[in-house]
C-alpha cells in the first residue's frame, strides 16, 4: 500500500498572492477618512445637544 502514494502540487506555505497593483476609483488619503470620522462623530454629538432626547 506505500507504493500508492499520490504526488501533491508543492504548497505556497499559507501565503496566496494577490494583485498589488489594484487601482480604485476612489483615491482616499488616511487624513481625508480620520477628517470624515471626526467630522460625523462632531454632527452627532452637535444634533445630540441642539436636539436632545426626552427620557
């Protein structure tokens, strides 16, 4: 039964290649997404204060 032995396709050791060239239609700098983040998080605590929930 050893003599049986089926030949595998040598494996890339967990690691698969993807495009790294990828080009998006939006070209987003870090600053320009932390300027949204804060911005969002500055209209909803302004909206929490100028209209506030009744409890």
């Amino acid at each position: 039964m050893a003599d049986n032995k089926i030949q595998m396709p040598g494996v890339f050791g967990g690691l698969m290649r993807y495009d790294e060239e990828y080009s998006s239609k939006f070209m987003l700098r870090p600053s320009t997404v932390v300027g949204f983040a804060v911005a969002i998080i500055v209209l909803v605590v302004a909206l929490k204060i100028f209209f506030p929930v009744g409890v």
